[in-house]
C-alpha cells in the first residue's frame, strides 16, 4: 500500500515513526523526518546504518533535518508537490502558527496525497489565560485547537473536507492541572485526542453532497482482506456495495486507493445533502459521561485516537 511512496513526518523525534514507515515504503521510498532538536535528530540519525542493514536496502532510504515544522519552506530538499503521505503524531498542537503549518503540507503533498495526523483538541476554545499557563503547556493541552476552529482553519488550508479516523477523551490526571483549569472558571472545558486525515484534492466539496455513487471494496490492501475503514464512519466490507457522496468517491478513486476498489455511478444527478452531514462535536467519545457531572460521564472511549 506504501510502497515506493514519499513519507514526510513533522515533529519525528529520534525517528521511531520514521524507520517504521522507511520500511513500509521499501528501498524505492523514501521517509523525510523533520525535528526541531537537534539532540532527538543526533539519535535518529545514529541508527540510520543499523535500520539500512536490518531492513537490506542498498542505500538508506531515510532523511532528517533540523527545523521548525511551521518554516518548511526553510528546507530546500522539500518541494511542491513531492510528496504522497504526512504523518505526525500530536506536535502540531505545539506550534503557534498552526495554518503555516497545514499551508505548507497543502503544498508539499502531490494531488490525491494525505495528511494523516493525530492531536489534541478541545471542546470549546481554550482561554488565553490557559494557553499562556506553563502547566497547560507542560501537559501539551494549551495548545488545544476547538475542534470547529480547526475544521474551519483546515478548509481555509485548502482541505475542503476533513476525515476524523478515531478520537477519545483524554483524562486529566494532574490535580494541579484540574485546579488551574478550576480556578479559571473553565471546568467544563474538555480535551480530546483524534486522528484525522486530510487529502489533497481541489474539486471535494465543503459538505457530502449525493450523487448516488457507490463502491465496493475488494479486500486487496494488505491486513484489510475482510473490509476496510477511510474513516470513523466508512468501514467498507469486502464485495458490498457501499453507497458513498461525491467527497468519498473522490478520495478512493483520485488517490492510491483507486485500484482496491471498483467504482458506481458519475456525475450526471445531485440528490443533496448526505443525511448526518452536521455541525456537532463530532468525537463520539465525548458522548460518554464524566464522573461527577451531570449527563456527561468519564472513561475513556475504547480504540481512541492516536495521540500518545
């Protein structure tokens, strides 16, 4: 599924998720890591020979550079329209300037190419008070996009219809951190960890619009043989017909996706909207009760999202 593909990864540390994906993109891909720190950097880089070794590759098929994920610009070994896949995993909610950040994936990713990340986000804005607190920023929670402020930012960023793929609560378990929050007047302010993926395609649709298109998985992507899911709301069974919008069907049929299915229907009838296509919290976690207050509850979702 990834092979030979370009994998550009923000925030990659001492590479882990790097060396994981160098050797899902085999020796014809390539995986770029950018970092900040240059002492997470000068560890990445010490294994390169090993992993190159382990995996049998000729050469490496791996790249780091030091710099600031929201200046990609500043690295010249990226270009427009070079890339297939970005991964991160919860650094974006760590940058100030979180539209040059998705400005600059925009424009790095080829057409039908994805941002594919995992963060952390909030159910209401959080107050400057909070997101200027050294603890809040310690736990990596001030920096908390409302989930709907990023929806929108994503759209201006041109990523006109964001996928959620899994999401759950995140609990705090620092007293000092649930007294901050307490003292500010914001105790019903609540932070989730969702994964999301954002694909470049220019002609997807603000909302899912019904052409009455469908498709049907054919079980061919490795570890997916019995059904496949795009996101938190389309898991596709093998041999099914699965009626799609117009967003869907251009997601597997202008991306790598296209040969593992077969496509119904074109363009030639509008139906309107897709019925759920709303504007509600969309993190079916927060739909579970937290302890101590009234129609809310607190256990964490099962599966959840992918922010560590």
């Amino acid at each position: 599924m990834l092979e030979g593909k370009t994998v550009l990864d923000l925030g990659c540390g001492a590479g882990r998720d790097v060396y994981i994906a160098s050797q899902l993109v085999g020796e014809g891909g390539k995986v770029i890591g950018v970092d900040m720190t240059k002492e997470q950097l000068e560890v990445a880089k010490k294994y390169q020979d090993y992993h190159t070794e382990k995996f049998g590759y000729e050469a490496p098929n791996v790249e780091f550079h030091e710099g600031l994920i929201e200046k990609l610009d500043d690295i010249e070994s990226l270009e427009d329209n070079s890339v297939d896949i970005i991964i991160s995993n919860c650094v974006i909610n760590l940058c100030p300037d979180k539209a040059a950040v998705l400005k600059s994936c925009h424009r790095l990713l080829k057409p039908g190419g994805e941002l594919y990340f995992s963060d952390v986000y909030a159910n209401r804005r959080v107050p400057q008070s909070l997101v200027e607190d050294e603890v809040l920023w310690g736990e990596c929670l001030s920096g908390a996009l409302y989930w709907n402020d990023f929806q929108n930012l994503a759209k201006k960023c041109e990523f006109a219809d964001p996928r959620l793929v899994e999401d759950s609560r995140i609990t705090v378990d620092s007293a000092k951190v649930e007294e901050t929050i307490r003292k500010s007047g914001n105790e019903d302010l609540e932070f989730f960890s969702a994964t999301y993926r954002l694909f470049k395609i220019d002609e997807l649709e603000p909302f899912c619009e019904d052409y009455g298109q469908a498709v049907i998985y054919k079980g061919t992507i490795p570890r997916f043989e019995s059904g496949y899911s795009l996101d938190d709301h389309h898991y596709m069974e093998t041999g099914k017909i699965f009626p799609v919008c117009g967003n869907t069907y251009r997601m597997l049929k202008d991306t790598r996706f296209e040969e593992h299915f077969e496509f119904i229907g074109n363009w030639d009838k509008h139906y309107g909207i897709f019925d759920g296509c709303g504007t509600s919290i969309p993190y079916s976690s927060a739909s579970i009760p937290l302890e101590g207050k009234t129609g809310k509850g607190s256990a964490p979702a099962s599966g959840g999202g992918g922010c560590c």
